[in-house]
C-alpha cells in the first residue's frame, strides 16, 4: 500500500511509518519543516514538505495521488494558542480530507482525542483551561466534517499517551473510557486498521487493556 501520513514528524506518525515500512508499505510523510526529512528518511518515509495551514486542496492532493489511504495525525502540540487549534486540528484535518477526495483517495484514519464530547453544542467544562477548550473544539468539528463524507473512514480517539514501551494489549472500544496509552500502541493499532480495513466508518476509542492488537482491530471487522 501507499500511505500519505499527515504530520509525518510526529510521534505516533514516526512510529507508524516504521510498522508501515518494516512490512514493505510506501509511506509518504507531510511535513512543514524541511530540516524534518532526515527524521523521516530514517524512518523509511519519503518526505513532503507542505504548509497544511496555507496549501490548496490542489497542493495536498498531488501529494495523495496513487495513495491507498491518508491518516492524519497532525496537530498545533502543546504551547501552541486557540488560533493554531482552529487552524491545524481543524483546518488541516478538513484540507487532508478534501485533498483525499480530489486524489480519488477512499480511505482516511483521523487520530482525534478522547472528551471532544464535553464541548458539544458550545458546552464549556468549569474550569477547562480556554486553550484546552479550543483545542476540544476544534478535535470534535474536524471528526463532524468527517462523518458527513463518504471516505471509508475511521476516527480514532486516543486515552492519555505516553512514551511507554508498545505491550501490544488494548481497549477498543465504541464507548469512552479514560485511561492511558502507549503511543507505539496506537500506532500498531492504526497500522492494523489500515493493513485490514476494519473500523470503517467508527468512531473508536483506545486505550490500554488486555486484548491484543490484532484482535481488537479484528472486532471492527
């Protein structure tokens, strides 16, 4: 398969391209930063650096041509204001889908995050930090553009992450609850959703359990 990685340079993204190109998969990596590259040649990517807060659909889709699926995994990260989550974990998750389309790409994975549905209908938590509030926002409006489309989609919803050793044991799950997870977790789970197909059209939530990946990922078949 070929596979076009928004936000290539993150950890999740970094991870999966290596499960990805360790089974022999083309992976395409966006990035914005050229200096990026080297990172994900190591990988086993190959590097595209592009803005995703001022590229074209035109721009995006060049990169999508040929692809059998696109995943985003991009995001403003931490330290970042309530301006860069309207831009990058909307507007981004909005440009890669409507690039996919243009590219003839069916297939589409959306990393999200767990409590989007705290803000529901304008909800503000007591309390939530303003930036945090936003960055929700923005999660939950880019997962609702996505369902209105008609991708072979799947949102997946991460618990905590850490940087903790993958131990290949998860909850998959339609409804929330909150716990940790292993990054190199989610990014097994994804390769597996992309190698099998399942989840299309779900919305599922993850975080460490005791059923193995592959398993799991098989539930959604």
């Amino acid at each position: 398969m070929r596979i076009v990685i928004a936000g290539g340079h993150g950890k999740i993204a970094r991870e999966l391209t290596r499960i990805l190109a360790a089974d022999q998969h083309e992976v395409v990596g966006l990035i914005r930063k050229p200096e990026q590259s080297a990172d994900l040649m190591v990988d086993g990517a190959i590097p595209e650096v592009v803005d995703l807060e001022s590229a074209s659909v035109d721009e995006v889709a060049k990169f999508l041509k040929g692809a059998d699926a696109a995943v985003f995994a991009a995001g403003a990260g931490p330290g970042s204001g309530k301006e860069r989550k309207e831009t990058v974990d909307l507007g981004a998750a909005v440009l890669l889908a409507d690039a996919a389309e243009a590219a003839g790409v069916e297939r589409f994975i959306q990393i999200s995050s767990m409590g989007n549905d705290l803000v529901r209908d304008g909800a503000t938590p007591e309390g939530m930090d303003e930036v945090f509030v936003a960055y929700l926002r923005a999660k939950l409006a880019a997962e609702e553009d996505l369902k209105t489309r008609d991708l072979r989609w799947t949102i997946v919803r991460p618990g905590q992450l850490t940087d903790d050793a993958a131990n290949g044991l998860v909850r998959l799950d339609l409804v929330e609850e909150r716990g940790p997870v292993p990054r190199a977790d989610v990014a097994a789970v994804l390769a597996e959703l992309l190698r099998t197909g399942a989840g299309e059209r779900q919305l599922l939530n993850l975080i460490s359990g005791d059923v193995p990946v592959k398993e799991a990922v098989a539930a959604f078949a």
